[in-house]
C-alpha cells in the first residue's frame, strides 16, 4: 500500500466527498418525499352543505362587457333592438382544457354593452337601463319585461365578455382565464388550472376580490368542505387565486439552479484524480 502523506491526503479528501454526496442525496429524498396534505374536502361527508344557488351568479360591474341577443318568432320587430351590430364580428372566449390539456375557444357574437361607472347600459329605443345590483339572470330578466312593451314573446340572451379569474402560485398552469357563461366555483377554477401541484399549501389558498371598488382578502382551507358554505366558493369578476407554495417549494427556490451540474463536474474530477493517482501508483 502507498503510505506517501499526499495520497492519503487525497484519498480522504475523495472518501470525505462520496459521504457528503451520499448524505445530500438522501436529504434531498426526505424533502421530496416529506408527507403533505394534498386531499381536498376531507370532511365532506360530516357536513350539510346549504350553500345558496343565488351566490352563484356574479352581480354586473363597471366595466363589464355584455353581449345581448334578442329573438322572437317576429324578427322583423326585433331588428330595432339588435342595431349596430355585424354579424362578421366575432368575439372569442375561452372554455376548459380538453383531453389534451389545451385551451379551446368558443366563438360567441353579438351587440356589446359596456356598464358604465354608475352601472348603466344605453340600450336601442329604450335607453339607460340600470343594472346596479343584478346578475346575469336579473339582467335577463330586467330586459325581457322592458322589451314585452315593443316585442311579443322576446327571448332574451345575455353574456359577460370579459368574465375572468387569475390563479396563480402553486399551479401547474397559472394564468388569466375567462369564464364562458360568467359562472365558475373556486375549484372549477383550480381545475382550469391543472390543479395545486404536491407542493401548494391547500390548507392556506388566498382569494383576493374587489367588488364596487372594495377589496377584500381571504384564506381559504381546501381540506376542508366548509368553504363550499362561503361566500369565495363561487367566484366573482376578476378574483384572484394564489396557491401558497410550502417550504420545500422555496427552499428549492433559493438552492442555485446549477447545484446538480457543480455537482456532476465535482464528480467527474473527483474520478479523474483517482484515476490519475491509481497510474502513477502503477
């Protein structure tokens, strides 16, 4: 056996290197693999869920874009009431990913209103119409008694344009998403999102919401099926979900992202050095 100091120096210092790349690996396993909660309602069958279906419409805000359709048996007498309007002119929405985790759209036209900051639409042969208040089907409901006084039999269709949600965080794919037919729970909008990875923190999710300029904060325990009884378990006009990430998420955040390449380089030279004292042993 080679007894020169520098050898030996050496090969402790290689030894030294192969445990502390053992030992890292595995506290690197143990934080992967660290239990998290990641099941949702888990006391879902213990509980009555008496959530109203009247929180499930969002009221109309300023700014609001509206598409209006009138029909009825006579269309002649409803062109009046559709005026400024080409049927060339398409706006696109959005609907929920397909098999293929991709975004589809929905062509949806017709006349735009926009609710103005005191809530009001200018309507054709009516004028102001104010919708303070209202939900998609109040509006619905609101036009079809005014147009009864020009129309026989009007059918009314309403939609909001520009009905979106943001989820962000903790996802796996964070992003701005608007809401075909105004209408989404807080976890139809998670799903939009390919749902929480392993690492978001489902019990502490924020929701950030304004309505009439207030906005208001709250978190919201998804292992638990009490905020269907909420008011944040469908959303509103431009809420905002952040999905908290958990400490292994940012510890991983602040560890240099070429950790793993240092650490095949040191690996790769500690090799060749061994190789290297193994031929002059030689």
């Amino acid at each position: 056996m080679n007894n020169n100091p520098i050898f030996v120096k050496i090969l402790q210092i290689m030894s030294f290197r192969k445990i502390a790349l053992f030992l890292f690996a595995n506290i690197l396993l143990v934080s992967c693999t660290a239990k998290q909660e990641i099941n949702y309602m888990t006391d879902i069958d213990n509980m009555v869920l008496d959530n109203a279906i009247k929180n499930s419409r969002s009221t109309v805000q300023p700014g609001d874009q509206l598409i209006v359709n009138i029909s009825a048996r006579d269309m002649d007498a409803v062109k009046p009431f559709n005026q400024n309007y080409s049927s060339s002119t398409t706006l696109t929405q959005y609907s929920v990913p397909n098999s293929n985790s991709t975004i589809q759209q929905l062509p949806v036209s017709g006349p735009t209103y926009f609710v103005d900051t005191d809530y009001n639409i200018i309507f054709p042969q009516i004028g102001k119409i104010n919708l303070q208040g209202e939900n998609i089907e109040g509006v619905r409901e609101k036009l079809n008694a005014l147009l009864k006084a020009y129309i026989k039999d009007p059918i009314v269709d309403v939609k909001i344009v520009n009905f979106k949600v943001s989820v962000l965080g903790e996802v796996a794919r964070p992003g701005q998403y608007v809401i075909p037919d105004g209408s989404t729970t807080l976890l139809s909008s998670l799903s939009l999102a390919g749902d929480s990875t392993p690492y978001g923190i489902r019990k502490n999710v924020l929701l950030i919401r304004n309505v009439d300029g207030q906005i208001t904060h709250n978190r919201i325990d998804l292992t638990s099926a009490n905020f269907i009884n909420s008011p944040y378990y469908y959303l509103k006009q431009n809420d905002i979900i952040y999905v908290q990430p958990n400490t292994n998420r940012e510890k991983a955040a602040r560890v240099d992202p070429n950790l793993g390449l240092y650490i095949s380089v040191s690996s790769v030279v500690a090799s060749l050095v061994i190789g290297i004292i193994s031929l002059t042993r030689n």
